[in-house]
C-alpha cells in the first residue's frame, strides 16, 4: 500500500486567481512548499470569467499524499480551486424544487444552476400532475465539486428565493451529502 | 423525593399516576385553576379521576403549591413562547426556595435559557430537562455524558406529528390536508397542529440542544433558528424523493453554531427517516462517531418516564 501512496503523478490544478499582482506568485507557494513538482504553468491573463477572474491552469508532479496537502494548502491560503486532479464534480447532490416551475423558466432556471459554475445538473425529473399552469415539482441530480456542497446549496436557495420556489434540500450535516 | 408537580395535561397527569411506581411520593399538584396539597402525599387516582370528571385536581388555590413540602418542582404546563412564563416563574421562585426543578415544558430553556441558568447558579437546586427534547430517548442525557464539547452535530427527527404525516404522505402518496386531517383523527396530531407542521416545536427542541452544546457560550432562542414547515410539501415531491431511493422528513441539524429545521432529503431507509411517530436522532462525537437514538419519543406516559429519570438523577 505504502508503494502505491509513494507512487509520483501528473495532476492538473484549475485555479481562479484574483486580478492582482502577485497573485499567481502566492498560489505556486503552497504547490512548492508542499513538495510538487511544477510542470507548466497555462496563465489566460486575457480569459476573465463572468465573476472577473483569472483561470490558471498549473500542472505538477506529485505523490498522491502530497498532492491532497497541496489542495489544501490552496485552499487554506484562500486560493480559488475549481479543479483538482481527478475531482471534479465528485459529490452527488439531489433536490426537490416544487412551485410553478413552468412559468418561472424551467430552463432558465437549470441554466442559472449552471451558470453557478461549481456544479452541473446530471439528471430532472418532472411531475406536473396538474398540468402545466398549476404548481409541479422536479428532482435535480446535480454533481458538485468535491468540497462545494454548501456553496452549491447557497446558490440553490438564492435561485429558489429569487423565483419563490420551495426548495428540499438533502441533509448534508456531518458530512453526509 | 417528594414532587410538586405544575401542569395536568397528559404529561403531568402521568407523572402523578406513576410517582409511587418509581418510589416517589407527589405532595402538590396544580393545574391553571386548582391545587390539591398534602404533606403525606396526594391520592393520585382520585385526583386524576376528579381532573377527568370536573376539570379541576382539588380546592386549593395553585398559589398554594409553593408552600408546600417537595424536593423537585416538577414543570410540565404548557410550553409558551417569548418570556416563557408562567413555566418561567415556576423555576425562578422553586430556586429561590432552593429546590430541584425537572422540566417537560420547553419555554424556559428554549427562550431564557441563560436566565434558567443564572437563578440556578444562584440557588441550591439544580435544573433539569432531560425530557424536552425527543422526551422518552436519552438525548440530552447521551449529550451530557459524551460531553457537550466534544459533540459536533446534532440531528434527525424530533416531531413525531410531522414524522407520521410525512411517512403516511410517502407511503399512500396521498397529500399533506388530506394525512393531517387522518392525523387529528387518529390523535396523532392535535386540534392545531400548526406548531408541529411549521417547525416551531422541532426547532424549540434543537435550539434547546445547541444551548447545552454551547456551554454558556452562546444562548440560544427560537429566533436564531432557520425554521421552515412541511405545509407546503405535495404528495408528489414525496414520489419524486421515492424514485431516487429517498424520501422527506422534517430534520433539525444543530452544527457548526447554527440551528436549521426544515424538510430535508434523507435515504429512505435511512438512520435519520424513522417511522410513524417516532423520533431519530444522530449525535456526531469525537472518538465515538456517530451515534443513533430511535423510539417513541413523545406521549404523556413516555415523557413522563423522562421526567422521573431525572428525577432519580437528583436523588443521586
């Protein structure tokens, strides 16, 4: 087991950097201070996301052990990861949206859950018992990014507020997404 | 232990019937209008059979009680919100007296949980309320002896009313009115049900829990709680759930210093989706992970059997 965790490989970190100088040199330093190994760093200086900022794509070497301290270290120095490795989209999340789905924009409003950027919805499921006109309910299945559940149901209130639509959250305390 | 116990209603009335069972003797007892008060101990089944059949326990005026001989008040009026009284009261002038006080009723610690607190650090008594939150299972009592510190959520179910009215909507597919109304007619749910459908009494029992949790740090009342009912849920959000091996309870999660109450997707066969009436709960520890406590929790003689636990902890 110890050779397997021992093993060095390639990983790709998507990163979201804040417009500032200095900015790409503090999120390479936990990739140093944590043992990676850099191997090409892909800076869209021109690419601003819709939130305004910058994707950085930085690839590295690593043993797998490393590599999650790397992440984490990432995180903890408030550094934007939106990909690491292989994870993401890795935690499943269902809800219940129940109101007059129709008319507020069905897929308006996936396209909005889309547009949250941390998640993608991988499955619907309607029921309009009444029709059309009258208040229906859906079941999304949405993959999240590993880590981002509350973000994702934050912005799933906001959607659900925003076009007065009852929300079912799943209970996600104690890490049971 | 001689009890004085407030409140006649199914849980006070049980409490009285089984005293004697447990080795304890009542020696006051009181509804809003009447008291009855004897030094060798109350007739229990005469009492209860003249509360039944006239509507009072006895001649004497309520005010009386606290002149009584006891050792525990015992609370079980109904719980109110805001100020919490008359339970409030109650335990303020039973402290001041220096006797032991057992809640059933939730107001004091869910409201004036650091006031309850302040009186008893004043007084010889101490205050106990093992039975206001899921009130036969051992809740709060696991909280205390794991330590309130080194617990990090607390969740689950904690309204049998809500629970048996999402259960039966799953399992006929039938909507919210039409199982509520099945509900009242059982008497599984009251006349106005509306604090067990619109979260309140859910959330007045986590945020009694995340006053425990939080040691003196942070008080707790209702309106720190997220709460939201299950008025509005449809039958068919109940399928939906189904199709994906889930189903919808009404789940209070005490973590992180917050407390939420709302419908929630759980599995279907899950810790936290027990049946009917019963109340589950998961208490999330260091060390010792995740424990589960399942049952009947509310009803006058469940709750009742908690209040005496308590009671026999004061003996202690």
């Amino acid at each position: 087991m110890s050779e397997v965790r021992n093993d060095v490989q390639a990983y790709t970190l998507r990163l979201e950097l804040v417009d500032e100088p200095g900015e790409l040199l503090r999120s390479l330093q936990p990739i140093a201070e944590h043992g990676g190994n850099l191997l090409s760093i892909f800076h869209e200086r021109g690419n601003v996301t819709p939130r305004g900022y910058i994707p950085v794509e930085v690839d590295i070497e690593a043993t797998p052990d490393r590599f999650d301290n790397i992440v984490e270290g990432l995180s903890e120095a408030g550094i934007n990861v939106i990909q690491a490795g292989t994870e993401r989209y890795s935690e499943r999340l269902t809800i219940i949206l129940s109101g007059h789905l129709i008319e507020t924009d069905l897929s308006d409003t996936l396209t909005q859950i889309e547009a949250t950027r941390n998640a993608t919805v991988t499955d619907i499921s309607l029921s309009a018992p009444a029709g059309s006109i009258d208040v229906s309910s859906a079941r999304l299945q949405l993959a999240a990014e590993s880590g981002s559940t509350e973000d994702v149901l934050s912005a799933m209130r906001d959607i659900a507020d925003e076009k007065d639509l009852q929300l079912v959250e799943p209970l996600t305390v104690g890490g049971r997404a | 232990m001689r009890l004085c116990v407030l409140g006649a209603g199914a849980v006070g009335s049980a409490v009285v019937e089984l005293a004697a069972e447990h080795g304890h003797v009542v020696t006051a007892f009181a509804d809003s209008e009447s008291a009855v008060v004897d030094a060798d101990g109350i007739d229990a089944d005469a009492v209860l059979s003249k509360k039944r059949e006239e509507g009072v326990v006895g001649d004497a005026d309520p005010e009386s009680v606290f002149d009584a001989d006891y050792d525990v008040l015992v609370e079980a009026t109904p719980t109110t919100l805001g100020d919490a009284e008359p339970g409030f009261s109650h335990v303020e002038r039973a402290l001041a007296d220096d006797r032991d006080v057992v809640l059933a009723n939730k107001g004091p610690v869910a409201e004036r949980y650091a006031d309850v607190r302040a009186l008893e650090a004043e007084s010889e008594g101490t205050v106990r309320f093992g039975a206001t939150v899921g009130g036969a299972l051992p809740i709060l009592s696991t909280i205390e002896d794991v330590g309130p510190s080194r617990v990090s959520a607390v969740y689950g179910v904690l309204n049998g009313t809500a629970n048996f009215v999402l259960s039966r909507m799953a399992a006929e597919g039938l909507d919210y009115e039409h199982v509520l109304a099945e509900a009242q007619d059982l008497g599984v749910a009251e006349a106005d049900p509306t604090f067990d459908v619109d979260g309140t009494d859910t959330a007045l029992k986590g945020v009694i829990v995340a006053n425990v949790l939080s040691e003196g740090e942070t008080e707790y009342t209702l309106d720190d709680a997220e709460v939201e009912g299950i008025q509005e849920l449809s039958g068919s959000m109940l399928d939906l759930a189904a199709e994906d091996g889930q189903t919808i309870r009404l789940i209070v999660e005490v973590a992180d210093g917050a407390v939420r109450v709302g419908p929630r997707l759980v599995p279907e066969n899950g810790a936290v989706a027990p049946s009917g009436t019963e109340n589950a709960v998961q208490i999330e520890a260091d060390y010792c992970g995740r424990l589960g406590i399942t049952g009947q929790g509310a009803g006058g003689p469940e709750t009742a059997s908690a209040v005496l636990t308590d009671v026999e902890r004061l003996a202690d």
